[in-house]
C-alpha cells in the first residue's frame, strides 16, 4: 500500500482548510477526473459543525467509543464533534496543512498515513468518514486494508466507515444500469485537486457498494453491518473481527 505523506507544496485541500482556517474564507477548491467534469468541493462543508453533519456521520460519532482514531481527518471537525461529546480521539491525515490547522484546534493530530506501519498504536473504534472508504483506493487493494486495520484494532474493536454506491451514475431511462462488466469496477475513481496555484498529485479512490464491502470483509475475517442508509446510495458501515486467529 503506498505510505506517501504529502508536502506542503503539493497539497491543494489541505491549504484550502488552512487559507479558510485563517481568514473564514477559502479560494476554489478545484476537482478534476478522467472519467468526470472538473468539480469543487465547498471548503466550508469541511469545517461543519455535529448539528450541520449528514445523518450517517451523526450516527457513527455516536457510536464511537473507547479509543478513537480519526482517519483522514481533514479539518477535524468529526474529532471536534467528538470532544463535545466527552470523547478523545486522535486525528490523522497526510496533509501538513490539514495537521497544522488541527493542531491550532487545540486537537491531538498527526501527519500519519494509516498504511504505515511503523504507526503502531491500537484503538477500540477506528472511524473512516466522508467517504471513509475512498482512501483505498482500488478493489485489488481490499485484502491489504483489512490485514492493516487488523493489526490496529483492539480485540472486540469496531471500524465505522462510510461509502456510496455510484451505480445510480450508470442507470438508464428504464431503471437498467449499463456498467461495463469487462472493465474496472465503476466504484473506482481517480482524482486530482488544484487550489489556487498548488497543485497535487492524481490519486486513485475507492466508492465501494455495500454487498463488495461485505464480500471482501468475509473473505478477510471481517463481518461488515449496514448500519444506517443515506438519502442518496450511501451508507454507514460497522466492520468488526469474526475470526481473531487469521
């Protein structure tokens, strides 16, 4: 799995939290694909309080409990939320600027890439938001992510993780859907991000349908659980050990 961290020079949404952070206020955040038109994301939405949250992250906050890692935690605005409820989390992400603007939050937050293994500390709820599945990456990646999650859980230990399934993308006029069987699967995206004039790397990311999610659980000892469904094909996942000895 790649550990990559990135570099002050080439993080985009990192400086945006950072620039909004600052002055409560942020530049475009842009988004580019190879299989979408260019996007952006609402760098304020990223600094969203608990009650401005959707549904399922409410649920899965509510849900977290003993010790908490917080992965991909942005501005660190789910750790926040978490605080006010009377619980600790740490907060992790590859982004310098993200860790900066945490750290002035007055949060317990470091530049860790989840897939590193000299990161070896253990936790009871490992939490996985706003498309907590995205970061990995690919299908052919799905053994890898749960030997490491394994090697992270407490016994007993609960991951929450939320995803969508894009298949509404692919639906014809008549309810069909047209997914190229043959191809890669539709889930997987590959992604870029342009803020002002940083610009980063292309990354891949995964939106994994609940059934894959809990194939690939089963055949690495996990029980997958819907927990909650969204509005719009998304969901909230519980993933926890079945089988300790694998």
């Amino acid at each position: 799995m790649d550990i990559t961290l990135l570099t002050e020079d080439k993080d985009p949404m990192g400086s945006a939290v950072y620039d909004y952070f600052k002055q409560g206020k942020a530049a475009r955040l842009r988004v580019f694909s190879s299989q979408f038109e260019e996007d952006e994301i609402p760098v304020k939405d990223l600094f969203r309080s608990y009650e401005e949250m959707p549904l399922l992250e409410q649920k899965a906050l509510q849900l977290a409990e003993g010790k908490i890692l917080d992965v991909g935690a942005g501005s660190g605005c789910h750790t926040l939320a978490l605080r006010k409820m009377g619980k600790e989390a740490l907060a992790i992400d590859i982004s310098p600027w993200s860790v900066k603007v945490m750290e002035a939050r007055g949060l317990t937050a470091r530049q860790v890439n989840l897939f590193d293994e000299r990161f070896t500390e253990r936790f009871d709820t490992i939490l996985m938001l706003m498309n907590g599945s995205g970061i990995i990456g690919r299908l052919e990646r799905m053994g890898d992510f749960f030997r490491r999650i394994r090697q992270l859980l407490n016994p007993g230990g609960q991951i929450l993780m939320d995803s969508s399934d894009l298949r509404y993308l692919f639906e014809d006029e008549d309810g069909s859907y047209l997914v190229n069987l043959a191809g890669n699967y539709y889930g997987e995206i590959d992604f870029r991000m342009q803020y002002k004039q940083v610009k980063g790397d292309s990354f891949d990311w995964l939106y994994v349908d609940f059934d894959t999610l809990s194939a690939y659980a089963a055949q690495c000892g996990f029980r997958a659980e819907c927990i909650q469904e969204g509005s719009h094909y998304d969901y909230l996942a519980r993933l926890t050990v079945t089988n300790e000895a694998l």
